[in-house]
C-alpha cells in the first residue's frame, strides 16, 4: 500500500515504535470502541520507526501547517 495522507497530529489515537504492536492496539481499538469506523496505522515520512492509529474519517484534504503527511501502511 502507497498512499499518503494528510492528518493533524493531535487527532492520533495512539503513537507507537513498533508496527505489529500498533496494528495489535488498532485491532483491540477498534473492537471496543466504533467497530464500523475504519482505522489507519500510518508512518510520517520524518520519523521512519514510528507509527500512529488515526480514524480514516478525521484524514485532511490537504497539507498545511497543522497537519502532516503519512504512509498508510494498514488498514483495519
């Protein structure tokens, strides 16, 4: 998967180092909380070892000061 999205930041769910244990906490999430919402696990571009849940919903249309820009790397 190779798309980027844009994202503000504080709208992140969670901030994680390691990519199977943010897929793990996106998966238990989503379970308890908006089974119906769909999730991101995302890397910014600037921070290679790092990767952030947000909700697809809260993605921006374009980047601006407030927001940055993310690999999708799963969908849940």
């Amino acid at each position: 998967m190779s798309e980027t999205i844009f994202f503000n930041p504080g709208d992140s769910i969670g901030n994680f180092h390691d990519y199977n244990e943010a897929v793990r906490k996106g998966h238990l999430y989503k379970q308890k909380q908006r089974l119906d919402d769909e999730l991101v696990v995302v890397n910014n571009k600037d921070k290679n070892e790092e990767y952030a849940i947000f909700y697809v919903r809260d993605r921006q249309p374009n980047q601006d000061k407030n927001n940055a820009s993310y690999d999708v790397r799963r969908k849940i």
